[in-house]
C-alpha cells in the first residue's frame, strides 16, 4: 500500500511535520499554541497501545507513536518553557506525588489523569524514538525521574525500567540527577 495504507513511503514526512508543527506560528502566543499542541502530542503518544487488531495497524499505531515522541522532542528543544508547562507537566502529574493549588501540574493535568496512562505515554515519549539530551534534562527537571520511581509506575514495571534506563541514558548530567533523586528522598517519601 501507498501513504494512507500503512508506513511505507510516509517516513520523509515525518521531520517536516514535526519541524512545523513545532514552530510558533507568526503572531501566536506560545503559551496558546502549545497549550493545545501539546495536548494532541500526549494523545499521538498513546495511540493504538490499547488495541492492535492487526500487524498493519500496530506498525501505523508504533509509526505515530514515533512521530509524537519526535513532536514532544522538538517542542521541548525549541520551547522548553512551554514544554515543561503544557507538556511534561500534565503528562508527569499522574505519577507524582500531588502538587500545589497554584503549581502547573495540579491546574493543566486534567486531560492526563490515569497513572497507566501517563506510564504509556512516558515510556512512549523515552522509548519510541531516541530521546535527545534536551529532552531527557527538561524530563528530569520536570520530576521524571522521581515519577517513574513512584509507587504509581509500580504497575507498569517492565516498561518503567526501560524508560528510566533512556531517560539516564540520554541525560546530560544523570549523576546530577540520580544524586538529587537521594538528597531529596527524605521529602518524597514523606509525601502522601
């Protein structure tokens, strides 16, 4: 099959798609498109992971997988302030200990309120596509490290070791973040 049947002769068009679609557009305000863009990249991340009913579809469902994981990627290179707010911030509160009234995780993580979810959409964004460092830092500074070690990522073990293991692996400076991770140990365990 051609464009539209499946994967092939669709690849090409993947960095176009993502370099446009992660540029502001002239005039915009970044914190209005990427309210709205980064929720659509969170969805491409899950889709198809609930139900492949053919070989086809779970190479179409892994195709757009890698192309939202490629999207969140360029947005928090190019954006990273927006990407921390209406990307990984929404997508990592499922799996974080609840924050603030006023913190954007407890205002923006509507959309993304499933902890296995917000695991499959973790494991997708590290997983389906290699992660550059920019994405691996804004996720530790955003608490991935700390949400993929919570007790709600318990349930999903398999694919959280092997997220943890792309995000230190991609990482800038992991031992930075490993070394965080156990100086604040004593507050999170202490967090409801």
């Amino acid at each position: 099959g051609g464009v539209g049947h499946g994967t092939e002769g669709a690849q090409p068009t993947v960095p176009l798609a993502v370099r446009l679609l992660s540029t502001l557009p002239r005039g915009a305000r970044a914190d209005d498109y990427f309210r709205g863009m980064g929720a659509q990249a969170a969805e491409l991340l899950l889709h198809g992971a609930a139900t492949q009913k053919s070989r086809e579809a779970g190479a179409v469902a892994h195709y757009l997988r890698g192309a939202g994981a490629q999207l969140c990627a360029a947005i928090a290179s190019s954006h990273p302030e927006a990407a921390r707010r209406w990307l990984l911030a929404p997508m990592l509160a499922p799996l974080l200990p609840r924050a603030g009234a006023g913190s954007p995780c407890s205002r923006d993580a509507s959309a993304l309120d499933a902890p296995a979810e917000a695991m499959q959409r973790l494991h997708a964004l590290l997983c389906a596509a290699p992660p550059p460092p920019r994405l691996c830092d804004a996720l530790l500074a955003s608490g991935a490290l700390t949400a993929l070690l919570a007790p709600a990522a318990q349930s999903e073990r398999m694919a959280g070791r092997e997220a943890l293991s792309r995000l230190l692996l991609g990482a800038t400076d992991p031992a930075a973040a490993l070394e965080a991770l156990l100086l604040d140990a004593p507050r999170l365990s202490a967090s409801p």
